[in-house]
C-alpha cells in the first residue's frame, strides 16, 4: 500500500506494523517452556467450510490426540476470543475439542487463563516451546515474547503477517491441510527453535526501530518539519 501511494506522489506515509508488536510483557519473568502452545477458533472453520460440524472438530480432536503423542509435550490451549456467540468463542470450542480426544490424553491438556486480556496471557504464552495459532493476534502475542509461532491460515491476512514476521511462509500452515501438515511443522520448528529465538529477538527489536523512526518522522510530517517544543 505504502509503495503504490508514493508511486502517485504521497510521500507522507510511514510504515507501522501492527500495534499488537509494541505490547510487551514483563522482561523480568523467566520461564521454562512445557508446553506446546494452541490457539484453535470456530470462526476459522466457518470461514473455510461455511461451519463448524462435528465432523471436523474430530478431526481436530484427532490430530492433537497425534500432537500430544508425537511430541510427548503437554499442550496449552489458549483461548484468545470469548465471545457470547458460540460461533466465535475459542474457550467454548478448545473445551469442546479437549472432549473429543482421548481419555487418556486429556489429562495433558491444560487452559491458559484467559480472563485478563491479551496482557495476561503473556505468562502463559512464555511457557511454550511454540504456539501454532488460528488467530493472527495471538500469534503476534507470542511472537512479541520472542516465542517462535506457526501461522494456521484460513484468510490472506495471516499469508501476509508470516511473510512480514519471517520472511516467507515457511512457518505458515493451511488450516485445509493441517492433519498432514501440522505435526511436521512442530517438529521442525522445535529443532530449530533457539535459532529462532534469536532471530526473533533481532525481528522484535526491527520492528520497534520502525516505530521509533517513524514516529519521529510523523511527528516532523504533523509540525511542517518544526520539532521544536
């Protein structure tokens, strides 16, 4: 968007990525990881199929029972919408999915606790290895807490905040084929996770310089260049 508007001579815009990147927690809590972090919506799946049947949330319930066993990680399920609509409440349905899985696997799902907002769950999201998230913002939220994070994409937004956050899509997985693309990817992305660690640290401090540069820049914009007080 940015290119196209100085493309027509508007040279007064400044690139701001999302503000979900300059929410931060508190640097000083340190935390060992245990968990493999799920963020998993019914608005995702209403987007893709038009609703959200029971067949599919077996499915689902399938594959993190697979999850679980593959990976021998307890998962947090982290509920990032409550909603009064059924149709867009992850605690609802992550509850309804832990149901669907086998007993003997339930005892090794666990619920972030959700009640105090996109701040309070960043204690939770600190105690993953990763996070595999449908909802963008929730991945973001891990992401600020340089906790590595797969995109699960249902809509074009979350191909374009990989891109942005990576590089390209490698940490990017199609909801339409996550029963065989899942698993692989949390594989490979433990193997490679203090590498990614790094990087994202590096990423997050990019990302800020954005903010601090462009703000002056906006400032100047708004004042005609006058900076002073």
């Amino acid at each position: 968007s940015i290119d196209y508007l100085q493309s027509i001579g508007l040279n007064n815009t400044c690139f701001f990525p999302d503000p979900a990147f300059q929410v931060r927690g508190n640097y000083d809590e340190r935390f060992e990881p245990s968990y493999i972090g799920i963020n998993l919506s019914p608005l995702s799946l209403r987007e893709i199929y038009g609703s959200y049947q029971e067949e599919y949330c077996k499915k689902l319930a399938g594959l993190l029972d697979l999850l679980y066993e593959s990976t021998h990680k307890d998962l947090l399920f982290i509920p990032h919408v409550l909603s009064p609509e059924a149709g867009d409440n992850d605690l609802t349905f992550l509850q309804h999915l832990q149901s669907l899985m086998k007993a003997e696997n339930q005892s090794h799902i666990q619920f972030a606790d959700c009640e105090h907002g996109f701040l309070g769950l960043k204690s939770a999201l600190k105690a993953c290895y990763l996070v595999a998230s449908a909802r963008m913002h929730c991945a973001i939220n891990a992401i600020d807490e340089n906790i590595p994070a797969i995109f699960l994409s249902y809509s074009q937004k979350s191909v374009g905040m990989c891109k942005f956050v990576y590089g390209d899509t490698q940490w990017l997985v199609d909801l339409k084929t996550v029963e065989t693309d899942l698993i692989p990817k949390v594989k490979k992305m433990m193997s490679e996770r203090e590498h990614l660690v790094r990087y994202l640290k590096a990423k997050n401090d990019e990302i800020n310089a954005y903010y601090q540069g462009n703000l002056l820049r906006l400032r100047n914009v708004l004042t005609g260049g006058n900076t002073g007080g």
